[in-house]
C-alpha cells in the first residue's frame, strides 16, 4: 500500500514554482491507458468480438496495464519536472535580472544597504571564526572526545584545578576502571637554556611520561614521539621537538631528526619532531623530555606530600565522562580517607581535555555571539523598514504588474529576490570585514584564548555565513515582500494619483520595527557597560604595589656554568644588582624568583603554636624568594618589622616575611613578628621578621592569595628576575639591561625585558576583549537603531505630507504637527525602551559571572545606557520633525 506524499500548499508552489507532483499525472496516465483499452475494445467489438471477449483481448494484447501505468508516468513525471526545472531557472534568470535592475536603480540604498549588511554579516562571521575554532573544532588528538585532564580540586575553594603528587598518579593508575592510559607530566613547563650557534637562548623544557603523546593519540611529523624506554636512568636524553621550535631553533632543518642539542648543557638527541598543530596540555612548549615517576615514588613521604604532577587520560572504549569523573571522585574519597594529612583537603575531578584548555573562554564567547546575533537582528529589523518603506513607494509599481496579470506570489518571489541580492552582497562584503577584522583581533585575542585557536575563516565558517546571509535576506525580505500586492489595486492606483498617505497598518509595522530595535540596543548597551565598568574597576583595584616605572629583567643561569652552588648564585645576583644600581636612571634594583602576577608556587605550612581549630589543611601560601630592595622597588607597604638585610645570610637562621592577610589569619591583630612558621614537617622554624602589605597579582582576583616572602640568599633561584624602578621609561632600560647582563656573564641569555605594567594589561586581556567587543558591537546597535529611527520617522513624515499640508491648511500649528510626530516617534521609543527591560535583565543573568566590582543592575550603568540610547533616537527623530513642520500646504495639495 502506498503511501501519499505530503503536498504543499498551492501558494507556496506557485510562489517557487515548484514541480507538479503525484495524483495530476497518475490521473493523466490512467485515463490515456484506459481511452487505449477501449478504442481496441471497440475495434474488437466491431469485427465481431462480444464485449466481455473484446476487453479480455484488448487486456492480454495491451500488457499489464499497471506495468504500462508506471512506466508513462514515469516518463511524464521526468518530462514535467525537466519542464519545471527549465521554467524554475528562466523565471530565477528573469527576476536575478529585473532585481538587479530595481537596485541599480537606487544606487545609495542599495550601497547602505550593503554596508549595513556587511557589518552585520562581518561581526557575525568573525565572532562565528573564534567560537569555532576554541569551542567547535575538534582538537589535534585521534578520538579527541575520549581524552580527559585530571586534577585536584582544594577544598577550600581556592584552586580548583590544582596539580597532583606522583603517589596520587600512582593510585589513580592502580584503581580506576575507567582509564585505558594515564600519563603524568610536570604541571609548568621550566625554562632551560640552548647551546645556539649565535648565542645561549632560553627555551621551554616539559618533563612529560612518553606515554602522553598515546594517550593524546599524537604521532610525530618526523621521526618518533618519545617512548617508554625514553625515561630509562641515565638514558633520558633523547627529545622531540615542536613544530615552531623546529622552526626557529634549528631553522627548519630537514634532518633535525638524529642531531644532538645542548640543553643545559647536556647534549640531547633529537628523535622527533611534532605535528604543526599539535598543542599540548602545557601550552607553548619548545622540547618535550622524557619522564618515569620511579624516582618521585622512591621517598614514600615526599611522593604524596609533593603535589606537582598534571595528568591526563584515555578512556576505555565503554567507559563514559561522566562515569570516568564518578570513578576518580570516589577513588579521591577512599585517598583522603587513608591519607588524610596529605590528600585530606584535595577531590579528585576530571574534565574533557578541550574544557580544560577552553578554561573561563567559554561563557565570554557565547556572550559575544549573542552580542553579534543582536547586531544582525538590529541589522535585520534596520533593513525590513526600509524595505517596507520601499515596498510602499512602488505601490503603484505592484498595482501595475498586478493589473497586467502578476500574481501575488510573483510579487512576492520578486522582492525576496532583491532581498536575497543584496544579503548576498552584504555576506561578501561582511566576509572580508570578518577577515580583516580577524587580523586585527589576532594580537588582542590570541593571549586570552586557549593556545589551539586559530582565529581564521576556514570553510565551515564561510559555509555558516553564507547560510546566515541567506537566512538573513529572507528574515529583512519577509515582511515588505508579504505586504506588496497586498491591498485593492484600482484603489492604490487612485490614491497614488492623488498623493494618498500611507495606512494605518504600515506605520504600526514600522513602529514595531523601531521599537525591537530599541529593545535590543539597550540590551546591548547595558551589557557593554557593565563589563566596561568591571574592567575599569578591575584596572583602578588596587594591587598592593606600584607597577609603572618598573622593567622586569628574565634571565636563566645555565647548569654546568657554575652557577650549581647557591653561593655562587648569591654572587650572580648582587653583582649583577650592583651594575643594575649604577644605570643611569634607576632608582631601585631588586630580584625575585617570580613576578608577583606570574607567582604560582603554593606551599603549604604549620604555625608553631596555633590553636587547635587551625590545622595543616587550611594553610597554603604563595612561596617567593626576593633580595633586600624587593619591597621598596615595587611600593609594596612594609607594615611591620623589617626588611630583608645583610644579616639574613645563607648560614644565618631562617627568616621569612608574611603577608597581612596571613598574618591576620593566625595572630590578633596581625601582629606576626616574632612568630615561628615552617614549609615541610622537617624544615626548621623560620622567624618572621616582617608584615608587609596584600599583593594582588592578578587583578581580576577579587581577593588577593596569603604570601610568604624567603631571602634570596637563602634560597637563591636559578632562574632571577631583575627588577628596575625608574622615574623614566622603563622600556628605554633593556639595551642598558642586555649590556650589563652581557658584561656580567656572556653565558647567560636574557630572556625577557618588559615594562611590569605590560604583565598587568596581559593579566587583563581575557576580560578586554570582550569589553571591547561588546562595546563595539553596542555603538554599531546603537549607530543601526539611531538610523532606524531616522529612516523610518523620516519616510513616515514624508508619507504623510499631505494630511500634514491639509492640516495647516485648516489652521494646525506647526508646533502641533511637530508634536504629533514626537508624539509618535516618542510612544514607539517607549515601547522599544519597556520591551528592553526583558533583554537587559536576560543579559545581566548572562553576564553576572563576569561581573567584578559592579552589581548586575548596577543604576548608574543603566541610567547611562538609557540616557545614550534616547539623546540618539531624539537626536535622530528631530529630523523628521523639522521636514513635518515645514510642510508646504500649497505643494502638498497641489
């Protein structure tokens, strides 16, 4: 039994001149088939055959007629649709033509149109470009989806991707049931120092287990990837390299595979080199060495007690993410329970490997695209009232073609076929402001986004905004294409001929597109304002130090070269200060282990005599080693005790300065010196000599992390960084800085020399770019509904000349038909601005989580918005006020 195809409605075939289809043909067949059988039936009949015989024959002589029927209809169905498909294209070939005709027509509307399409269609695209890239695109791993990264979550809720002590990796490997691989890798990548040909240079190091690149489903481009006989003792020398390193260190040398490197001065066997687009766990890594966990898990007490360790799995072929996350949690449990000093205050959790690069990313690019999605609704609503308003004008022109035979539904194929050209104009245009635009944000995005984005237009994204620009030449088309033809046709071409106002039904329509366009610029507006104001209260936060007139100075001291004893370290570093002090310009010289926004070691440790509810778990602070000057060079407020000096010598007793919030946190009134902390169960008790002020590295904290400070003599790091005050420019100090350095010690490479205030607007840049973005995309509403506004008021006013002409011909004051149209633009505004209380309450629940230092309905922000948004649209509605008030009643009855 065969199944009815469904049938479209008779308006929408003839709209897109659709193939007639089933019961017409099957008809035609069956009643030519029949009209066959009975005139060779009669002929039958007529030589002598009874009826009944004369149709027996006629049957078997014809065959089966339903074989027959199938067949014809076949024919004729290909005939007809061939038929339809040649008329289909004619009729697009003719209404392509007189499209493009009617457009060149209006040079300047068709040329605004473009461009208010190209902006919409462009913003969309290159915010669509990033979203793809960091949220869409599948990561470089085989079977990226079944990769998982695993951390520690500390209960405290201070750090919920924290790293992993090897005994953890060790136990998570023994008793999951979900994990078909596990690798390790040392959870920040370390600086190292490479023999060049030119000179020494500092480069990225990852000790990784060679079973990452299986686990990721990685293999190399050249050569091999690590393997487990890679991390043997005493063999671990062999190295891969990434693709950009293969780039700038060893040129691109085609048989890098098999030649030896000097890396901290041990020489290192190149056996592979990774895939361009592989992109690690660790970021931006230049080598990748291998690592066995044999030697962590040697001291029971320090392979759980030391948490450094990143980690990363592959599911088993049944197992699920949600199950994977459920299986570590309760593995966590059961290991805090055995090991409750040491893993009592971690849970176990896992997470996909693209969630855990795309990290904060996500909600601010989801928020961009609605963003962008407003602008092309703006866009879209902008270019309907033209459209309506141009549909308007050629009433006359509709009502013609009408009278001449046109159809409405040929009206209305024509106009969506104009509002199709000019989408697809637009879209060709928006592609390449997207591209270009896409360069421009490389430098601004790039630092914010994780480091697999790649923010270009590759062919699904071209295939989205082609779509998007169709769609949206339907979604402006719609409308004014529906109301063409719409009306009495001798009644139109009466009224044209006598001037006639436009109707009642028009203007609502108009109305209601400026009103939607109101309401979602303010939603716009308010959004860019809210994050504008948490960016400048994350900027004007205090940091606890003082940032500007500071250059940071990197450098890394290569093992081998001398620098393996920490007095001779000591040495480095005061001489080094010492020519530092003497650059003409600088004020103060200091050094430190790490950047107060880069500080990532945490260390957990145990006040002597703390009360009882004070135990081991709740204590964990930021761990820095600095030299005397460190605290006046960068402004940060001694409070109590001292400084660092002279007599906190290496063989001198352990000294340590605390942060105020430590000191608060274990001491009435934060009065810490002369109290006793340690680092580890077995280190000595070092004295507090010293309370200084919160530092808030990173600004967009809103609560700065407790802080110790160590002597640099008494733990002197491999790695220093110089820090300079200057009452100048800062930036001016690196030549004089690479001078000295190069003076000092040839052998030892400058890794970097950048203004400290350079590493705060970097800390920035995730919150930046969407404050500017949204910012952007709300002066280009704001712009879109201004001229909405105008456009619309302006056609409006001009439409009704007449009854305005007719009006101060009776006697109306001019002051009367200016507020008539107030009156008007005004009631639409209003409902545009109470439409809008919808959109910024949707928005600020978007935006609530990115919100710092300002409340999500936050009045001055508001009031601000709206007070923009309405000095616009009156500014834009005074326009048409001025042309309705100066009406000729003589030339508008005429």
């Amino acid at each position: 039994m065969s199944v009815p195809r469904p049938q479209l409605p008779p308006g929408i075939r003839r709209v897109f001149r659709l193939a007639v289809r089933g019961a017409r043909i099957d008809d035609d067949v069956q009643d030519e088939v029949a009209f066959h059988l009975e005139m060779r039936t009669a002929e039958l009949v007529a030589r002598g055959h009874t009826p009944e015989a004369a149709r027996a024959e006629a049957l078997r002589r014809f065959g089966d007629p339903q074989r027959w029927s199938e067949a014809m209809g076949a024919v004729d169905r290909e005939r007809v649709a061939r038929a339809r498909r040649v008329e289909w294209g004619d009729a697009l070939r003719q209404d392509l033509r007189f499209g493009a005709r009617a457009l060149r027509r209006t040079p300047r509307f068709t040329l605004l149109a473009v461009l208010t399409l190209a902006l919409g269609i462009g913003a969309n695209a290159a915010v669509f470009g990033v979203v793809k890239s960091v949220l869409l695109d599948a990561l470089p791993y085989a079977r990226a989806d079944r990769v998982m990264q695993v951390y520690s979550r500390w209960q405290d809720g201070t750090n919920d991707r924290g790293p992993l002590s090897a005994a953890m990796v060790q136990d998570l490997r023994e008793r999951n049931r979900t994990f078909e691989r596990l690798a390790a890798f040392e959870g920040l990548p370390r600086d190292a120092v490479l023999d060049a040909a030119d000179a020494p240079r500092v480069v990225r190091v990852a000790w990784v287990e060679p079973e990452l690149f299986r686990t990721l489903g990685v293999s190399a481009a050249q050569g091999r990837a690590l393997r487990e006989d890679d991390a043997a003792a005493d063999t671990a020398y062999n190295v891969v390299l990434t693709h950009a390193a293969w780039q700038q260190l060893l040129g691109g040398d085609p048989r890098a595979v098999g030649r030896t490197v000097r890396v901290n001065n041990i020489a290192r066997t190149v056996v592979g080199v990774l895939p361009r687009e592989f992109v690690g766990p660790l970021g931006a890594v230049d080598f990748y060495f291998p690592r066995h966990l044999r030697g962590a898990l040697r001291d029971p007490v320090r392979a759980r007690g030391r948490q450094f360790l990143g980690l990363v799995g592959r599911l088993r072929p049944d197992a699920t993410p949600e199950g994977a996350a459920r299986d570590l949690a309760a593995i966590g449990a059961a290991m805090s329970r055995e090991f409750p000093d040491s893993d009592g205050r971690f849970d176990i959790v896992a997470m996909p490997a693209r969630d855990a690069m795309v990290g904060d990313t996500r909600t601010p690019l989801l928020m961009l695209l609605a963003s962008a999605a407003l602008v092309l609704v703006i866009t879209c609503a902008n270019l309907a009232g033209a459209l309506l308003s141009r549909a308007i004008a050629r009433r006359r022109e509709f009502a013609v073609r009408t009278a001449l035979g046109a159809g409405r539904g040929r009206l209305v194929r024509q106009l969506l076929t104009e509002s199709t050209l000019l989408a697809v104009a637009g879209g060709a245009v928006g592609v390449a402001l997207a591209a270009v635009a896409l360069r421009a944000l490389r430098g601004l995005a790039l630092p914010a986004l994780p480091p697999y984005a790649d923010l270009t237009l590759d062919r699904g994204a071209l295939a989205v905004t082609g779509l998007v620009a169709l769609a949206t030449g339907l979604a402006f088309g719609l409308m004014p294409a529906l109301s063409a033809g719409r009306g009495d046709v001798q009644g139109t071409l009466r009224e044209e001929g006598r001037g006639a106002s436009e109707g009642r039904r028009a203007r609502s329509m108009r109305g209601m597109l400026v009103a939607g366009q109101i309401a979602l610029c303010v939603s716009l507006l308010a959004g860019a304002g809210l994050l504008a104001r948490s960016l400048w209260a994350m900027a004007a936060s205090p940091l606890g130090f003082t940032p500007s007139g500071v250059l940071t100075a990197s450098v890394q001291l290569p093992p081998g070269a001398g620098f393996d004893d920490p007095a001779a370290r000591v040495r480095f570093i005061e001489q080094m200060e010492a020519r530092l002090r003497a650059l003409p310009g600088v004020t103060a010289v200091a050094t430190t282990g790490e950047l107060p926004t880069r500080t990532m070691n945490r260390n957990g440790y145990g006040v002597e005599g703390a009360p009882a509810t004070v135990g081991p778990s709740d204590n964990a602070a930021l761990y820095q080693t600095v030299t005397d000057d460190y605290f006046r060079t960068l402004g940060i407020a001694l409070r109590r005790g001292r400084a660092f000096g002279p007599q906190d010598r290496a063989d001198g007793p352990p000294v340590v300065i605390v942060s105020e919030g430590l000191a608060r946190k274990h001491w009435p009134g934060g009065d810490a010196v002369g109290k006793r902390i340690r680092f580890a169960g077995n280190d000595p008790w070092s004295e507090v000599v010293g309370v200084v002020a919160d530092v808030a590295g990173d600004p967009t904290r809103l609560q700065p992390y407790p802080a110790t400070y160590l002597p640099m003599r008494q733990s002197p790091w491999i790695g220093p960084v110089f820090l300079l005050r200057t009452a100048g420019d800062p930036a001016a100090l690196a030549g004089s800085v690479r001078r000295a350095l190069a003076e000092q010690d040839a052998r030892v490479p400058l890794h970097d020399a950048t203004p400290m205030a350079a590493f705060i607007a970097d800390g920035l840049s995730g919150r930046r770019l969407p404050v500017l973005l949204m910012t952007a995309f709300g002066a280009l509403a704001l712009l879109l509904a201004s001229v909405g506004v105008w456009a619309m008021f302006a056609t409006m006013a001009a439409a009704r000349e007449r009854e305005f002409g007719v009006r101060i011909a009776l006697g109306a004051d001019r002051r009367g038909i200016a507020a008539l149209v107030l009156r008007q633009g005004g009631r639409w505004m209003a409902a545009g601005l109470v439409a809008g209380v919808g959109g910024v309450v949707a928005m600020t629940r978007l935006l609530r989580g990115l919100l710092y230092g300002v409340a999500p309905f936050d009045p001055l922000t508001l009031g601000l918005a709206l007070a923009l948004l309405l000095v616009c649209a009156t500014l834009a509605l005074l326009g048409p006020v001025r042309r309705a008030t100066r009406t000729d009643p003589i030339r508008a009855l005429r």
